[in-house]
C-alpha cells in the first residue's frame, strides 16, 4: 500500500522512522489530535515512558475505532520538554511502530498546558478499505 522514500542523497534516518510515505489514491486518512500523558483515571506518571506509553495506548485505540492500527500509521509528530527525554520517548515509539516506519518529527517544547505534561503525541494514518 505505502510506498517509502529515503533517497541516496538525503542523510538516512536517525532512527526507527523514513523520510517519505507515499499513499495511494483511494485510501481513508485519519487524523489524531494531539494524546497526552494522562489515563481516564486522571493520573499522569511522572515519568516520561509511561506518559508516552498512554499517548501511544490512546493512539491505539483511536485507530481500532477506525478500523486501524499501528501498520497504518504514515507520520507520527511528538513534543517533548526536554532533549534528555529523546531516548526514553523512542524506546517506546519504536515498540509501537510497525514496517514501513511511518515518518516522524520530534521537537522540544517549553511545556504544555499542565507542568506535569513530559509528552504529546499525534499521529496520522491512511488505509484502503
């Protein structure tokens, strides 16, 4: 379905991600909002793994709704607060990625709308039905 683009003379990736997706004509997009790291129990941990271990949860379970999953995921955008938090946040995106690695972006933020908030996490997806 997805066709992938890292051409020779663009540097390769520097992770678990392509450059460039192609999708075909024909296929539903889906796209998420923003998730947060914070579960229906209200509870945000403190620690930046498990706050985006439940971004990536409720991205899951949006794309079910949709009748997707993580296979159909072309870009994946996160926002962290701080550069020492890059590793800890891939080690949990790569768990969820699947072949062909979506795109991805990760920026560094100076915080979200509570203090407690390490990471947000959006996604889009695209499948022919």
């Amino acid at each position: 379905m997805k066709k992938v683009f890292n051409p020779s003379s663009v540097r390769r990736p520097f992770g678990h991600y392509n450059h460039g997706l192609l999708v075909p004509p024909g296929a539903s997009l889906l796209v998420t909002s923003g998730q947060l790291g914070i579960g229906p129990d209200e509870i945000v941990p403190e620690d930046i793994g498990a706050q985006a271990e439940l971004c990536f949860e409720a991205i899951k379970a949006i794309l079910a709704e949709a009748e997707m999953s993580f296979g159909d995921v072309i870009r994946i955008s996160a926002f962290v607060t701080k550069r020492e938090d890059f590793p800890a946040y891939m080690a949990v995106r790569d768990r969820y990625t699947l072949d062909p690695k979506p795109a991805s972006t990760l920026i560094i933020v100076s915080g979200f709308t509570r203090p407690d908030f390490l990471v947000e996490v959006e996604a889009t997806a695209a499948k022919v039905f």
